[in-house]
C-alpha cells in the first residue's frame, strides 16, 4: 500500500511539471509548437541567432467580481529582458469567444488588445517574453453592481485585472463607508475617448431606470482618463459627478513609455504595459498626444474654482507613487516605474507621492486610508460654495479653517511639513507692518495664515487672496473687514476683466489692487509668494519676506532685524532638505531668495563683512545647492574687493565642482571677467560648450569676451 501510495505521489509530481523546449531563431524567424500552441517568429523578430525558453505551467484559476476569470492554461518565454523586434503571433485553440491572452505582471493580469479570435482559434500578437496566461473575459461591460440611490461611490477599473477593486471595496466597507459602490469596466481596445463616451450611454441608461444621482469617483490609471475626458467634454457629461473625485496613478501628461523607441532603452519590468494593454491606442498616451493636449488645456477646469456654476465644482486628488533608479528615464527615475511624477500632476497641489510602485499603489492599505480620508473630506463640500457662504454670512471662518488643516494633512501625511509651513507662514506675518495688508499669491502662502490668524497670530493683519480678490462677493466682504476700496458694492460687481493696447489682460482683482497700493491710510506689502510679473509695475523694496513700497531695493536694516531677531526659525533650520516635500521646498526657498536681495545690498554700500556673514547665515536654510549656488560667485566678488584672488578663486572653483547648470556658469565666467579674468572666463565658458555646444547663451557670452 505504502509502494502504491509513493507511485501515485511520483506520478502526480510528474503531472505537475513544466514542461518545456529550448530553441533557437535567427534573423530569418521561424515557427516553434509546443503542445497545441503555436509561436509564429517573424523574419526580423532578432537581429542574430537568439536562445529561447518555451515552457507550459499551470497557473491556479481565479475569478474576479468584475467578471474576469484566470485559466489554467500558461506559458513562459525566456529569458524575459529580450524584446522582439516585430511582433510574435500565438495561436492557441479555444472554443470559448470571451476567451483572451493576458500577460502576468508581478500579481495582475493585462489583457492583451491586439487579439482576435477566428474559426475556435485565438491569435495574439506579444511584443516580449514573459509569463502569459488565458483569461476569460467579462460577459458584460459597463457599469456593475448598479442601485437605485441618490448618491455613490463610481469605481473605475485601469487596463489590468485582479484583485485591487475587491480589495479597495472591501477596506472601504470594513471601515464604514456607507455608500452604495459601483464599478465600471470597459473594453481596453477602446480609445479612451470611446471608453468616456461609453461611460456616458451607461449613466444615460441609469439615469432613465434610476432618476437624478450624484457619484463621487476613485479612478485607477486609464480609468482617470476615462473620467477627466468625460466630466469635461460637454457633449458627454450630464452633471452626476460629486464633490469628491479621486486619480490613482494615471497618466495626465502622457508617457514616454508610449514610445517603441523608449520602451527598448528602458530597464522598467513594467514598460510594456500600456503597448500591451492599448495595443495601437498607446498612441494617445504620448506627451504631444492630441488627448493629452486636450487634458492639459482643460486642466484648470478640475479644482474647484468656479464661482458661477458652484454644484459643478469638484474637488481633486491624485494619488502617485515615486520609486526612484537610476535610469534616465523620468518614469523611473522620478515616477512609479509606469508614470512620471510630474505627469501625475493635474493641478498644482497634489497629495505627496507614496514610495511605492505603479501597482503597488493599487493595494496598499496606506493608500487606501488617504483615499477614504479624502472621499469622507471631499462628499458634500466644494471651497466656492464653503467661500461664498463665509462671505455670505451663513458660514462662519473658522469651518475654512478646519477643512484646510484636514486637507492639508492629508496631502502631506507628515507633521514636520506642516510645522514648517506654518512656521514659515507666522514669519511672513511678522515681516509685516502694524495693521498692514498682505497681499498673498496661493493656497500655501494663504490658508495657513487664517489658521494661524485664528489661534491670535497678528490678528491685525488682513489677508488678501490676490486671486480670490477677482470674486466681487470677496472684495465686498473684505471691504466690510476694513479693506480700503474706495467703491460701492455695485462698482465693485461692476469690475470686468480688459484688454490693454498691449494685449495684457487686466482683471478685476487687478485693478483693486492698484486702488489698494494708492491708499495711505493702512500699509499694503505684497508677499515675496506673489509672481514677480504680476508686482512689475510698483515700486517696491524687501522688507524680509514681503515687499513694501520704497525706492531701494531693500529696506537692509528691517530685514536683518527680522531675519536675526524676530522670525522662528527652530524648525526649519534644523532640519534637511530630504525631510521637506515639495511645497516646503519651495516656501524654504524664498528665505534664501530674500538674503540674497540682502547680500547684493550690503555689498552696494561697500559692508563686505556683513555681506559674508549673511552668506554663512544663508547656508544653513535647507535647500537645495541649486538655490545657494548663486551666493558663490558675489562671495568670490567679495574676496577680490578685499583683495583675496586665492580664496575668490577657490570659491569659484567650489561653485564649478558644485553646479552644473548654465546659470552657474555664465556667472562664475562673469565674475572672472569683471575682476580681471579674462582667460578664466574664456576657459570657464569654452569647456561648458565641448558638452553643451548648443548653449546659445553661453556661446553669446564667449563671443562678447573674445570680442573685448
């Protein structure tokens, strides 16, 4: 019995192995079989003779909710980093018509577009070895799990399928979420342009068996595509999208990895996704894409930002992964391994990326708590509509206050960011005046100042919002706040955006501000946030980290007094540059920007000393080398004033070994020159162009030097 049983055992192991064959094809192709399937190499497949692996395993059946089934039938080909220079074309038999090629993706599967079926017969173009499987699948596209209801929660699925809808609806379940959740699905053979159309006859159809209901989405990849396409094109949308509306992982801006050329140099296991899962639709994934294009042009149509049609605002999140490498690839070295970073961005704040990879994201509790964080943040609220209630009177400020301070948070997920923007924020307070107004820029430079506000901090300054100002219901309200507008109620509704001979827009919040700055009653500063374009026309000096008016360049005594006396700094200045997230990166740099402006001023009226100190001082903000290296260049100006050549020398050199960028060139090449330098600068300028010779401004300044 015991012999009998170890057969058995031998025999079922046997059962279960891989079975495989080597081969080898050349430049001329050829037709390798393996079982019933058949792998038809085309002539220019390689490019020399190349060794392969071909092999069957069982994959374990699974079924997902959305209607996907993996099959048991599986195979590999080896070694996986070759790519196939034409495509391989694979027939396996298989009765069942919803029956597709899927390729295995670390744990999803992407059903592959370019497939047919013919006479019991399925063909599938591959463009790469790797592990394939058959998958059946949906029965039916379109909207699932639909009901009848006012309000719910849309899931839109990526190109891929497994586990990460399920996973996603059972976390949101398990921790209270009540609102009913609909998944929509839909052929990846489809441009994106036809999935939002189709997404469009499904709601149509809805809203005839259901009546009127609004959904807030989460959109995975394409899926967020899919929905940006349609809530912005007129011909589709049918104002049923909520308040909350959510991306993971989709590609705004496109990707390189939509390029052939592109995918071949890439060392990301990821990079064939999308020309497996859009086949020729990959096309309108390419950074100069008509899509994209169009995605970009409509962009600031995503925030909530409209003051006229105020139900329709939507409040927007994109949620990202960053797993940085060491390719030249933005999509890895600065992207999840499928998607850039920046691509990700569809509006200027977006929540923090996660370190975590393109799929990862998909499964991530972490993920799923920031996304649950903003759909419970974001259900039933918009900023106009909170923003018009407050200036209504129906609201009081404070509730601005609280929805920021959760948003905020939820972006940043780290409390050291948010000191620090708080704690640069209380400094661009202080840099103002007693009673003054502060004219901000964004949301970084504004919000945290009314919360700061709240809790006592310089209560007699007034925050104006310079864009929020275009709103005439604001500058009404803050007019009753003490904002000296020398205008009625009506004049101010009366304000509309024009056209000067130069072709310069002026808008309403334009023209107020100009009203403002002539008033002498309450001192107006602009803060050093606000678009220098945009403070062109004004005489202004630096008074710290805002600019008042004033003839000279900087108001040098206030601002050392506040730099060394008055401004927290504990938090920023003890701290690094890899601690800070991008909007505090970029905040930090204006205090290096504002000491600066007072180095140059310092070495104007001749105090060397001063200026070096400053210099030293300035070094310890935490910023990046780009931002600190133009104090090299007027430190070594310095040192040939006080005649030091060595040390001025060793600081440009210190420069050079540092930067890397034409600025930094142009300078340390400059300040060789003015100080009697000439070769230098000529040696400086001459090695940058052996790397860079289409630097034209580089070359300009060559050809100047030459010339004196």
């Amino acid at each position: 019995m015991k012999r009998l049983f170890l057969t058995f055992i031998v025999l079922f192991l046997l059962s279960c192995s891989n079975k495989h064959i080597e081969t080898k094809v050349g430049p001329e192709g050829r037709i390798v079989c393996l079982e019933n399937m058949v792998f038809n190499f085309p002539e220019g497949t390689f490019s020399k003779p190349t060794e392969l692996q071909i092999g069957r395993v069982r994959e374990r059946i699974q079924h997902f909710k959305e209607g996907y089934a993996i099959l048991k039938t599986t195979f590999y080909i080896k070694p996986e980093s070759l790519v196939f220079e034409k495509p391989v074309l694979i027939s396996i038999p298989a009765k069942n018509r919803r029956v597709n090629l899927a390729v295995k993706l670390q744990a999803v599967y992407i059903p592959l577009s370019d497939s047919r079926m013919e006479n019991d017969t399925l063909f599938a173009s591959i463009n790469h070895p790797g592990k394939y499987c058959l998958v059946e699948m949906p029965e039916k596209y379109g909207i699932l799990n639909d009901s009848k209801t006012d309000e719910a929660l849309l899931l839109i699925s990526d190109l891929h399928t497994g586990s990460y809808l399920e996973l996603f609806r059972k976390y949101l379940k398990e921790q209270g979420y009540t609102l009913p959740i609909w998944t929509f699905i839909y052929p990846s053979e489809n441009t994106i342009t036809e999935n939002a159309e189709f997404l469009h006859k499904e709601l149509e159809k809805l809203h005839k068996k259901y009546g009127a209901f609004r959904l807030d989405v989460v959109a995975f990849g394409i899926g967020g595509l899919i929905c940006q396409r349609y809530e912005h094109d007129k011909q589709f949308y049918q104002k049923d999208l909520g308040s909350a509306i959510i991306a993971v992982g989709t590609p705004f801006k496109g990707t390189n990895l939509a390029n052939s050329e592109n995918i071949r140099n890439s060392n990301s296991p990821f990079k064939f996704y999308f020309i497996d899962g859009m086949a020729k639709n990959t096309a309108n994934l390419l950074p100069d894409s008509t899509l994209v294009k169009w995605i970009k042009q409509n962009r600031f149509r995503v925030r909530g930002s409209s003051f006229f049609d105020t139900e329709e605002n939507s409040n927007f999140a994109s949620i990202s992964g960053v797993l940085p490498s060491s390719s030249p690839k933005a999509e890895e070295t600065d992207g999840d391994g499928l998607i850039s970073l920046s691509s990700t961005h569809l509006t200027p704040l977006e929540p923090e990326p996660f370190h975590l990879n393109h799929f990862q994201l998909y499964e991530n509790q972490d993920v799923y708590k920031t996304i649950k964080g903003f759909l419970d943040l974001y259900h039933h609220f918009n900023w106009p509509e909170l923003f018009l209630a407050v200036w209504r009177g129906k609201e009081k400020s404070s509730k601005i206050n609280e929805i920021w301070e959760k948003e905020v948070n939820l972006h940043f997920r780290n409390h050291l960011n948010f000191n620090l923007l708080l704690e640069f924020n209380k400094n661009l307070l202080l840099s103002v005046p007693e009673n003054g107004i502060l004219i901000t820029n964004g949301d970084n430079d504004t919000y945290p100042g009314w919360y700061l506000q709240a809790k006592g901090i310089r209560k007699d300054v007034l925050i104006v919002n310079w864009s929020l100002l275009n709103v005439a219901e604001n500058a009404i309200y803050l007019k009753k706040q003490g904002l000296l507008i020398p205008l009625s109620s009506e004049q101010i509704k009366g304000l509309k955006p024009r056209r000067k001979k130069s072709g310069e827009i002026v808008f309403p919040a334009d023209s107020l501000v100009k009203l403002l700055v002539a008033n002498s009653e309450r001192p107006v500063v602009f803060a050093s946030t606000v678009t220098p374009s945009r403070i062109k026309e004004y005489s202004l000096r630096l008074r710290g980290l805002v600019f008042e008016s004033g003839r000279e360049k900087v108001n040098t005594e206030k601002t050392k007094e506040l730099f060394h006396s008055t401004y927290e700094l504990e938090n920023t200045l003890s701290t690094s540059p890899e601690s800070l997230n991008l909007v505090c990166k970029m905040m930090v740099t204006n205090y290096n920007a504002a000491l600066f402006k007072l180095v140059n001023a310092l070495v104007e009226h001749g105090r060397y000393d001063e200026a070096l100190s400053e210099i030293q001082y300035a070094r310890k903000f935490p910023v990046e080398d780009q931002y600190v290296l133009p104090l090299y260049p007027v430190e070594a100006s310095i040192y040939y004033k006080k005649e030091n050549p060595k040390k001025a020398d060793d600081i440009l050199k210190k420069a050079l070994d540092i930067g890397n960028s034409s600025n930094i060139i142009r300078d340390v090449a400059e300040t060789y020159f003015d100080n009697g330098q000439k070769d230098e600068a000529v040696r400086v300028l001459a090695d940058w162009l052996k790397d860079h010779p289409d630097d034209k401004k580089v070359f300009e300044q060559l050809i100047k030097y030459g010339e004196e």
